[in-house]
C-alpha cells in the first residue's frame, strides 16, 4: 500500500504539470523508490493520463503515447529550458523566476505578448528539438536513432562517420509538439508560431562538424566526421542577442483571394523581421514592483553591481530607488602552493567586501 501511494502521488503531480504549458514539467516532482512493478503502474497512469487530459489536442496524445521515455525526454528539455532563462535573465529585472503551486511555472508573466514571453517560446521550442535529438543518438527513443541522412552525401578529403545527432527530428517532434497548441488565426498564436520557429532554427543553424583523423603515424590520411548538436548555451545567447533586437510588430491582414495574416512591423520604417528574429505584440510588465497577480517578484533586495552601467548596474536594476551598501566577511584560499609529493597547501585569508543591495 505505501509503494502505491508513491505511485500515486508522482502521477498526481505529473498531472499537475502538464495541465499548464509543457515546460511547466520542469517543476520537481516527488523520487519514486518503486520497483519493477512500481514502474509498470507508473507508465500505465502516464499513458492513461495522455488521453484524459483536456490540455492536450489530438497530436500531442499520439506523441505522449509514442513510447516510456517520451515523457522524460519532454522534461528535461523543459527543465533546460528553465535553467538557460535564468542563467541568460540572471543580472535583468525579470530573472525568469519561477512560482510554485501556480497553473504555469512562471506564473502570469506570459499572459503578455512581450519580448521575454517571445523568448521564453523560442527557447523551450529549441531546448525540447535540442533534448529529442540528443536523446535519439544516445538510443533511448525508439522512434529515432542517428541522422542517416548525411552519409548520402559525398564530400571530398573526407567522410561520414560516426553517430549524427539528428537535429531533423529533433525538429520535427518540437514543431508536432509545441506548435499544436498554437491558434494561427490568433494574434498571440501568430506570434509563439514564429518565436518557436526562430528557437528551431537557432539550433540548426549551429549544428557543428566534429572530425576524427585515422592513419598510420598521426598521417590522418582518412578523416571521419559526424554532426554534433551545439550547447543549449550556444543557443541561449543567440536567443538573448535576438531578443535584445526583437521586432515589435502587429498583426496585418492581407485579402487575396483568402484572408492571410502576416507580422509586419509595428512602424513602417522599421525592419521586417527574418524568420530567426524574436517578434513581440505587447509591451513588458512592470518588473520592478513585485505583482503577485502575475508572479513578479520585483527587484527588491536584489544584488546590484555598482560600478557597472550594464543591467545588472545598481541604477538600472534598481529602477531608480537606490541601494544599500553593506560590508561582508569573505574567505578564500590564498597563498597556494604545491608541496611534494602531491598535494597542495593553501591559506585561508579573511577580507571584507562591499555588497550592494536594492532598495
């Protein structure tokens, strides 16, 4: 009875998760010690759960019943995606912090149409092609395996070898995925339709060829090579250099013959954007006062940097209110050096440092 309980209370909280946004599965769950018999309940709740959620259009339960690993593939693309947010927002106003207990794990912030709900779709679609493709060359989906594709290729002085991480499907299981939720006769379907696209794109076009030399005597006079997926790091900062230049834009209706909806600039002077540029509808929130209504945190007792005129900066993160400096105690090891044989000895030294806190 307590193993079942287990059971139960992980498929509880899996229900939870998926009943907002997909990447709200980056939200932790409770560890099951279950065994075998554990683990084959489990999968039947999860494979039950995929036809009785409402939040899941009809393509969304074919891909959730594709196999075991589909569901743990899908969450840690979304933890990825999560943790590249806060690393790339970590000096911003809005850190990509996340709410608990909420219905969307960074609570009503994407309610609006603004540049960092434009980034927040464009990484989650590149981090969910980015963890299908890895998770495809390392064999645990069934569906996929390496890109074969390239070896029908003939390069010269070269050839193809190895195992290809298959950003194709990759692709393809994002577009299926996160796309199908989104309305294109929608504004804000219009929008996340293009930012997951551009996401996608950020990963492909970062693809890298990675050779190995084979001969006698380092000759290297044949060269292996395969693709290999770049870092979602790579990808996090095109993303946040895109989104530093997003294009604001609004929706235009266009009749020929059939009503099309494009994204066009919001200024006619300014540029159309390009399939790989973040497009925004709606202006930010104000993220320097907290709103628990949305999930914002403010920038209160946030550390700043004072000397900096960056983002991170006292005046800029501040939002004009000032800061307060206090004193710290710091100790760090110092005056290292190596003694034989083989360790090396360091001091311990003691200093104060300045540390700058919002008001």
């Amino acid at each position: 009875m307590k193993l079942f309980w287990k059971v139960f209370c992980s498929f509880i909280l899996f229900v939870q998760a998926v009943t907002g946004n997909w990447w709200n599965l980056a939200a932790p769950r409770v560890p099951s010690q279950a065994g075998n018999t554990s683990l084959e309940t489990f999968t039947t709740l999860q494979k039950e759960s995929c036809h009785r959620l409402e939040y899941l259009v009809e393509r969304q339960k074919q891909l959730c019943l594709l196999s075991d690993r589909v569901l743990q593939v899908l969450q840690t693309g979304a933890s990825q995606a999560v943790e590249e947010c806060q690393h790339q927002f970590r000096h911003s106003r809005w850190n990509c912090s996340t709410v608990a207990n909420s219905t969307d794990i960074f609570g009503g912030v994407l309610k609006f149409k603004s540049r960092e709900s434009a980034f927040v779709h464009a990484l989650s679609s590149a981090a969910l092609a980015h963890a299908v493709a890895r998770a495809c060359s390392r064999g645990e989906l069934n569906e996929c395996s390496c890109d074969a594709r390239v070896r029908k290729r003939t390069p010269r002085h070269w050839q193809w070898g190895g195992c290809s991480e298959d950003i194709r499907y990759g692709e393809i299981f994002s577009r299926d995925f996160v796309d199908a939720k989104e309305d294109k006769n929608t504004d804000e379907g219009l929008m996340n339709l293009h930012n997951n696209e551009a996401g996608r794109r950020a990963v492909r076009s970062r693809m890298q060829r990675v050779c190995k030399c084979h001969g006698m005597s380092g000759s290297c006079s044949v060269r292996v090579c395969w693709r290999r997926l770049p870092q979602l790091r790579l990808v996090g900062d095109a993303l946040t250099t895109r989104y530093e230049g997003a294009s604001h834009v609004k929706v235009v209706d266009r009749k020929r013959g059939k009503n099309i909806r494009k994204l066009r600039p919001i200024h006619a002077d300014m540029k159309k954007p390009n399939k790989t540029d973040l497009v925004y509808l709606e202006e930010s929130p104000d993220y320097c006062e907290p709103n628990d209504e949305l999930g914002i945190l403010g920038t209160r007792g946030r550390t700043c940097n004072r000397t900096s005129a960056g983002l991170d900066g006292c005046r800029l993160l501040c939002c004009g209110r000032g800061y307060q400096t206090r004193v710290r105690d710091h100790e760090e090891k110092c005056r290292c050096r190596f003694v034989w044989c083989c360790r090396v000895h360091c001091e311990i030294c003691r200093y104060k440092r300045d540390h700058h806190v919002c008001n």
